[in-house]
C-alpha cells in the first residue's frame, strides 16, 4: 500500500543483437542507481573457423584458400569471416573483431572498410563466390578506418554477438583503395574475436519481461520474440492472446509451445479477448496452471523483489471491470494490504492508446483508478499490435507528473502488426515495425525500461523513473 497525502502534511550478424539504452529517450527523473552488484568477468579469444573474400571481377572464383582478405570498392571485393562460439554462460558484454593487416607495402589504406553482420546463411569458405555470396545487413557494426601495414585493429561488434554460435561477419569496402587483411591460413595472425563476459552477482534486480499478441502459427514473430527471451532473465509477463486464433488446446500446444512455451516455468500471464473465443478461455487457464489465476477469474498478485505486481482481467463483459464489481474490491483490498513501495498492474486491453485498430477500453477505467488512488506505478497492456509508451497521466488521461501511471502497450510478441492514428496527445514513444520485449528493471524506488528489438531491427526505447512513494 502506498503513503497517501493528506489535509494535515505531505509525503515526500544473424544473431539477436544487444541492445543499449539510446542517448535522448524521453524519461522522467530517475530514482538514483542501484548500488552495483559484484560481477564476475571471462575473456576468451577465438579463431576463424572459415574466411574468404570475393571478388566481382571474377564473380565465380572461389578465394577460400588465400592467405589474405582483399577488401575493395572497384572493382567490389569483399570479405567474409565466421566464428563458432560455444561455452558462454553469462551476458556477452564486449565482443571485438581482431584483423591484422598485410605486412606488405600495398596494405596501407585511407580507409580499411566498415564491419557488417551477415544475413544470409549457408555461405562456406570453399564455395563461396561472388555470384553466390551471402547477403549482408545494412547497418554497420563498426568502422574500420585509415590502416596501416603490419598492424592490429580491433573492432567493436558487440551487437552481433550475445550467445553460444556461429557469427558470421563481413567487411565491406570504403574507398577505391584495397584494403589487405591476414586470413586464417596465417595462424599467427588470424583473424579472431575476442569475447569478454560478465555473470552478475545473484542480488541484481528482479526484471519483468513483456509482451502480448504473440502466438499465431501463420507468423513467425512469435519465434523471433522468444529468441530474444532465450538470452533474456527475469519473470515473464505474457499480456494476452497468447495463442491465435481462438486459444484452443490445439493452437496453444501447436503455435505458443514451441516458440514461448519453452519458457511456460517463468511466464506469469493475463488473459486477453482471444482466448475466450474458446468458452471460458478453459484451454487458456489449463495450460498455465495456477500461475493464470482462478479460472472464471483470471486476476492475482505477486511480489517481485521491492514491487508489488496486480495482473487483472480486463475481458469487463465477462468478468466485470466496474466499481464495485468483485474484481475491483479484490484489487482495492489487495492495495491495501500490500507494503510494498512500487506497484505495477498488467491486463490485456488498453485504456489509452494511438492505434487504429482498438480504441481504448473504457470499461478498464475503475480498474486504472483503484490504482490511481493507490498510487501505483505503471500500467502495462497489449490488444492493439504496436509498441507506445505514455506519460504519466491520471484516469482521465490528462497529464500528471506527481501521481499519475505510465501506461505501455507491448502488443508486438508476434502476431502482426497494427498502424498508429489520431497519435494522442501525451503519447511519448511509438513503434508499429519491430516485434520486441519491454524489459523492465525493477529497482528499489524506481524502474528502468528498454525495449529490445527482433533480431534485424533497430527500434529501441529506453529511459528511467522514480515510484510514487
């Protein structure tokens, strides 16, 4: 339960990428760092399982062999390197590229060429050709510069580079000037990559993980969202329709188990208009088990670290939403007899929200205003298949700094996507292209929030904020 003021005194790469907190991301003031957690820290150094470099002068010529890398823009050339990674078990917090360039007059040059993540898969070292090489992606990782002969540099591509696997990186030309790298026929002076990796102390911050809209057997965003789960801790927050289209037994076991049921042990959910559309969303509560709640209600509370946590049903035609209704006096009294001192609830369908295809579910108002009078911390929804985040604002949706929620809507787990409208006028953030996770820090006395993106993508949203205590 929260103070309250009153009138007699106050209270006070093919891989998923990691993602980094983007300089400029609107937040509201943050509560202070949590002190940092002792942390643990490995290196390890690998070689080049495969390299090779190709040439658009003579496309179908296989380089596999070459005891260097030829990087050029005219005629194009470029090289392709892979490294297999196994053994990694804490998070990827530095990965680099080592090239070592040719001791021979001819390796200098102004600029050595940009490091890119390969796309395309199946590429080998004694196969592959101009003609047939792989696709690469658009976006660099890293710039190599002015080279020099006979000399090291590194490169950072942490980006690409998270967990046990084969990476797979090319480097690209800059300028009409060829560029020549060591290959891996020169052991000495392979080319390698260096990989540090931090384990965090067992006392770090609890982190909720969510997303809703995600299981649909006819897209395959569901697969990429759980890829991203796959490196990811914490609690998982399934925000609704879970398995498309109607959540049966059936779908469920076919479209949610083999993408986001492999982490069904962790995934604390709510309920969402889908699921029933099978009659009492029976499929939905016997495949969760007790951790969906009371069948026939769907609402309950848990406690993760310093925060307490409401998950509520906002299916209001079936389980009513309404002051007075049996799930809000069970909200109401579950505030009250609650101490933490931050609160965050998550239901399916929004009350605010900027898209087209749902409008905002009035109906959920007493819920947001229980909450309001509890002063809760955060709202977290899904229904429409976007990403936004809001200001805080109070049940009406008018902006309110000192007490007001800040609503999300993570619709984007991986069913499809829906477009923005009329964008409402306190919306802070928006994003309808890239399937991802919110991932939620929980600190003592605040939060931080990063939305991660499907691996491809690059839309992220980052930012921090101190509880209505």
């Amino acid at each position: 339960m929260k103070l309250r003021v009153t009138s007699t005194g106050m209270l006070a790469v093919a891989l998923v990428g990691v993602i980094a907190a983007v300089p400029g991301s609107t937040a509201a003031a943050p509560a202070g760092p949590a002190a940092p957690a002792p942390s643990a820290t490995t290196t390890v150094t690998v070689a080049a399982s495969a390299d090779t470099f190709v040439a658009a002068d003579a496309p179908t010529r296989n380089h596999g062999t070459a005891d260097h890398l030829t990087v050029d823009r005219t005629p194009a050339k470029i090289a392709y390197l892979s490294f297999v990674l196994s053994g990694l078990t804490a998070p990827v917090t530095r990965a680099t590229l080592r090239l070592h360039t040719r001791d021979t007059a001819n390796a200098a040059s102004p600029a050595g060429g940009k490091v890119a993540a390969v796309t395309g898969t199946g590429w080998s070292e004694s196969a592959t050709t101009y003609r047939n090489r792989p696709a690469v992606a658009a976006t660099a990782l890293a710039t190599v510069g002015p080279v020099s002969r006979n000399r090291w540099y590194d490169l950072d591509v942490t980006a690409a580079v998270v967990r046990d696997g084969t990476v797979s990186l090319a480097v690209l030309p800059t300028h009409d000037d060829s560029t020549y790298f060591d290959s891996r026929d020169l052991p000495g002076l392979a080319p390698r990559l260096v990989v540090t990796t931090t384990a965090p102390s067992t006392t770090v911050d609890p982190v909720l993980l969510a997303a809703g809209d995600i299981a649909d057997c006819a897209s395959a965003g569901d697969e990429a969202t759980a890829a991203l789960l796959d490196t990811l801790d914490g609690t998982i927050a399934a925000i609704g329709d879970t398995a498309y289209l109607e959540g049966t037994a059936e779908q469920f076991a076919r479209c949610y188990a083999p993408s986001w049921g492999r982490h069904r042990s962790r995934t604390r959910p709510a309920v969402g208009n889908h699921e029933y559309r099978t009659p009492g969303a029976a499929p939905y509560f016997a495949y969760f088990g007790a951790a969906a709640g009371e069948p026939g209600k769907g609402y309950y509370s848990y406690d993760l670290g310093q925060w307490h946590v409401v998950v509520l049903n906002s299916n209001c035609t079936i389980v009513s939403c309404a002051a007075g209704s049996a799930q809000e006096r069970w909200l109401r009294a579950d505030l009250a007899a609650d101490t933490s001192s931050c609160t965050l609830a998550y239901w399916h369908h929004p009350l605010f929200t900027s898209a087209t295809n749902h409008s905002g579910a009035t109906a959920t108002r007493p819920l947001y205003q229980a909450l309001y009078d509890d002063r809760a911390d955060l709202v977290l929804t899904g229904h429409n298949h976007n990403y936004e985040r809001f200001a805080p604002l109070d049940p009406q949706g008018r902006l309110d700094t000192g007490r007001g929620m800040r609503q999300f809507v993570v619709g984007m787990g991986g069913a499809s996507h829906y477009p923005f409208g009329a964008v409402h006028p306190h919306s802070e953030a928006r994003n309808a292209t890239a399937y991802g996770i919110l991932r939620l820090t929980l600190r003592s006395g605040g939060y931080d929030w990063l939305f991660v993106p499907e691996a491809g993508q690059s839309y992220t949203d980052a930012g921090s904020a101190a509880c209505r205590s």
